[in-house]
C-alpha cells in the first residue's frame, strides 16, 4: 500500500484505480447510495485546530435550524427518494441538545413511516446518548477519527481533545448498535504516508463499516492555517489512492466520495466512484444557512436542492456508467455479514 501513496507515476494509479473499481463492483455493485445531509447548526463546544466552525472563530455567525425546518428538509428528501438523511452538526453535549436531536430523529422516523433511514454525525457522546440516539431510531453514526495516528492528533487538537475517548467511542457506538462510520482527513501537515497506510489499517483492526474520508483543505481563520498551507492537487490524488486502497482492502464496506474531494475539482465525487466509493453525500441544508457551516474554505454551495429531480446528479452518475439507488437505506454488506455471522 505504501508504494501506491509514495509513487507518482500515473499509469500505476490507474492500474490500481482499475483494480479497485473491479473489486467494488463484485462486492458491492455499480449502485450509488444517496445520503442527504443536514448541516443542521453550527454551534461547537470543540476547537479542532483545522476546522472553520470551532468554537473560538469569532467570524462564524452561528445558527441552528428548528424542529420544523430540519424535519421538512427530511421529508422533501424522503419524497425525492433519497431513502437517507445525515444529520451533521458542530458537537454539543448538553441535555437540551440531547433532546432536541433524539426529538428530531423520533419525528422523522415517524412522519416517514420509518421508510428513511438516519445516520448521525454529531461529535463525541456519552454512552447513554448514543443509545438514546439509536433507541430513536437512528440506526449509522459517522465519527471520524481525524488521524488514527495518536501523536498527530494531539498536536491537531487542543488539550480538552483526547484520542481515547475518541476511540471509546467508536466502540460505544458498536455496542449501541449503529453500524458505525469513521474516517481520516487527508494531507494534514505532519501526516505521512506510513500513517495513511495506518489509516486503514485501523478500520480493518476496528471492522468499520463505512469510511468516509477527504482531502485537508485549510480554513483561513484557523490556527493550522496559519501555521502551515495545504497541496491541494497533491491531497486529491493521494485522497483517491486512499479510497482504492480501503476498497482493494476491505472490500465490501460503504465508502463515501465526499464533498471535500467536490471542492478540489468539480468531477471529484464521480472520480471517487470510479475508484472505489459508492455512496453521495449530497447538501440538502437550506441554502441560507450554507455559507455559515463553513468547514473549509471553498466548500462547495451547490445547486443541489433536497428534490433530488431538480439537479444533475442523476445524470452525472449514468454519464459514469452506475446508476442511484433510490428509496433504500443501502446499509453496508459488511455489517450484515458481521451480523448473520
Ligand atoms: N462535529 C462533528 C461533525 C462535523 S465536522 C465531528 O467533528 O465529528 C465533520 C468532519 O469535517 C470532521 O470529522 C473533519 O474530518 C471534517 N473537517 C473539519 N475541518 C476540515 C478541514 N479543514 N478540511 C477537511 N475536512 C475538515
Ligand atoms: Fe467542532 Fe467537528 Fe469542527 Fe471539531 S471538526 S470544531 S468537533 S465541528
């Protein structure tokens, strides 16, 4: 796997690129699962040293989406044929957040008849929270752990962070019963290719149903901005390799093309797929409230609306050859082996 990060030469990734699209489709198909997400508020108890929203960038003009609005944006998108939703959201642990969310998912589930399915994205919970969470009727949790490197996630986090109660987490969730989502960013500095290699490694060791990784893109009012740039041309091919290793490696799991890839070059999610991913994420946030869920510079505020017939997704992805899965939770082939077995 090194030699695939380390080497530049072209007509090598492209044989591994091909390799990787032949081990997708015998194990999970040439369908393309949708996942709307809901970028439903902005507000962060946490200061990750790369991320647009944390909690000291005084720049941010914070909002949070209501009750109705983010349950009529998952009603549009059930009505589209999305069949899931990702509710994403700056990390808070206090009760009456806590409430609101498990309030959200409950109303969701019930006005959709339990037809769309619900993955959360919501930072680091306690215990009871995640079960909360699942018990109404979440049923995927998406928890990056940035770096699977201890050392590089210490000097990208402040002090408050720590690595290992990241990593309860993700073993928490697992016994909530989530099917559970984690992923890396790509490029940070400091990162080396020994690490990303690393990466996946520990979602093989963590038996992690579905990754969702993307290119580091600097933010500027953050302090790992200002302390190095990034290369972006260089983050979205060593991003691509990425996501053909973890394919080539774990085989039947559910990996994302993600939106940073969007942001380094307008094909980057369909060049995901033809590599190895084959789940969309794509924005159904109210346009008003996109520019403030700033992440990373340059994030894309894309025409895509949460009626899925007034874009041109669909057509992009036939144009690739695969087609949408629509009305179906497309859950990982993974996690239901782990389970019969
Ligand atoms: N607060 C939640 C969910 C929102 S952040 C959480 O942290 O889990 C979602 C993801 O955005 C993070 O996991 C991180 O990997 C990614 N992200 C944040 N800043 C980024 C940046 N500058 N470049 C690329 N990805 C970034
Ligand atoms: Fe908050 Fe998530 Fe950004 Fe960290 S990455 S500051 S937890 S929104």
């Amino acid at each position: 796997m090194l030699d695939v990060l380390v080497r530049e030469d072209l007509t090598f990734a492209d044989e591994v690129f091909r390799q990787a699209y032949k081990v997708k489709l015998a194990y999970v198909g040439s369908k393309v699962y949708l996942r709307g997400i809901i970028e439903f508020s902005n507000f962060c108890q946490k200061n990750c040293f790369y991320c647009g929203i944390r909690r000291s960038n005084d720049k941010v003009n914070r909002f949070c989406m209501t009750d109705e609005e983010i349950i009529q944006t998952a009603l549009i998108a059930d009505q589209s044929g999305y069949g899931s939703i990702v509710l994403q959201a700056g990390e808070k642990s206090d009760e009456a957040f806590i409430a609101f969310v498990e309030r959200i998912v409950r109303s969701i589930k019930k006005r959709t008849n339990n037809r769309l399915g619900i993955t959360l994205s919501l930072g680091e919970q306690g215990q009871d929270t995640f079960r909360r969470w699942f018990d109404a009727g979440a049923h995927r949790y998406l928890l990056r752990i940035e770096t699977s490197n201890k050392e590089l996630y210490c000097r990208l986090h402040p002090d408050d962070h720590n690595y290992d109660v990241r990593l309860n987490c993700l073993d928490w969730l697992r016994r909530a019963g989530y099917q559970v989502g984690t992923g890396v960013m790509i490029g940070l500095p400091g990162q080396t290719c020994e690490d990303l290699v690393n990466d996946i490694l520990f979602y093989e060791k963590h038996d992690i149903d579905m990754i969702g990784m993307g290119p580091y893109i600097t933010h500027k009012n953050t302090p790992l901005a200002a302390a190095s740039g990034s290369n972006t041309k260089k983050n979205f091919k060593l991003a691509l390799k990425m996501i053909a290793l973890t394919r080539l490696r774990l085989k039947d799991v559910n990996i994302a093309a993600t939106t940073a890839l969007q942001s380094l070059n307008p094909q980057g999610r369909e060049e995901g797929l033809k590599v190895g991913a084959n789940i969309i994420m794509p924005n159904i946030t109210p346009v008003k409230y996109r520019d403030d869920y700033e992440l990373y510079e340059g994030k894309p505020c894309l025409d895509e609306n949460a009626d899925i017939s007034k874009t041109c997704l669909e057509k992009r992805i036939q144009f690739i050859g695969e087609e949408i899965g629509y009305n179906n939770w497309g859950d990982s082939p993974r996690f239901f082996k782990r389970n019969k077995g």
